[in-house]
C-alpha cells in the first residue's frame, strides 16, 4: 500500500506524498542566523532538517510550537531568504539561512523536511504539515 493511501489508522491524517530518495547528506552545512552571523551546523548525528519560509502555516507551526513529541531528535531549520518577521525572530526554534544547505539536502522548496542519519544519508522526506504529523512519519526513526 502506498504512504499515501488513506488506512483506518491514517484516515484523515494529513501526509506526504513523497517516497524518500535516498541520498548522502553533507558532514556541515554553512548557515546565518536571522541576523546575519554565521554558524556551521554539523550533520553528524540523527537530525530532522525542516525547510521553512514566511507566510507558510505548517513552517510557522513547527517553529513556533513545542516539539516534545519528536523526543531527544535534534531539529534544524532552514530557510532559503532572510524572515524579518519578529514571530520568526523570537521563534522558540531559531531559524537559519542556507540556500546553499538546502541545496545540498536536494531540498527544492519549503515547507519541506528531510532525517539525516549518519552514516546513511537522508532517510525520510516529505512535505511538512506540522510537528504531528512529521513525528507520524519518522516515528520509526525516534528513540
């Protein structure tokens, strides 16, 4: 059965559509703050990377929103332009700029995530919704 195929567990529950392709993910990615610092974000244990843009309802629900229900997993979030929105400013999960990271993640467009596992790459993508429904998809990769 498809992911996306409506079953009595995830009837009505929003999904992604995309299968993952897997793919290596880079050791570092090079990011700015909000403010234009810039940080080295280091991809070398299990990391949910969330792409993220202004005006985006899910993006802003993932970073404005308690993210106790995916555990221990280290969450980035990346967005391709400077957000000047004081929400994102002040967000509880700080946002970085790195087109060039969301490249290298084969991350077209936001609102989107990807799970990186070393040594294995991305394990999981998909479109982001919110923070349940990204926990239902990765939930096997959670500890």
């Amino acid at each position: 059965m498809s992911k996306s195929s409506p079953t009595a567990s995830n009837a009505g529950v929003a999904s992604s559509f995309d299968p993952v392709r897997p793919r290596v993910a880079p050791d570092v990615i090079e990011a700015s703050t909000l403010d234009g610092v810039p940080v080295l974000v280091s991809l070398d244990s299990r990391t949910l990377v969330v792409a993220v843009k202004a005006d985006c309802f899910g993006c802003r629900d993932m970073v404005q929103s308690p993210l106790d229900e995916l555990g221990d997993l280290r969450c980035v979030f990346l967005t391709r332009e400077l957000i000047a929105d004081p929400d994102w400013v002040g967000a509880p999960h700080q946002v970085l700029v790195s087109p060039a990271g969301l490249d290298a993640l084969a991350i077209g467009a936001a609102p989107f995530y990807v799970l990186v596992d070393p040594p294995n790459g991305v394990v999981a993508e998909g479109v982001v919704f919110g923070p349940s429904q990204v926990r239902s998809e990765i939930a096997t990769y959670l500890v």
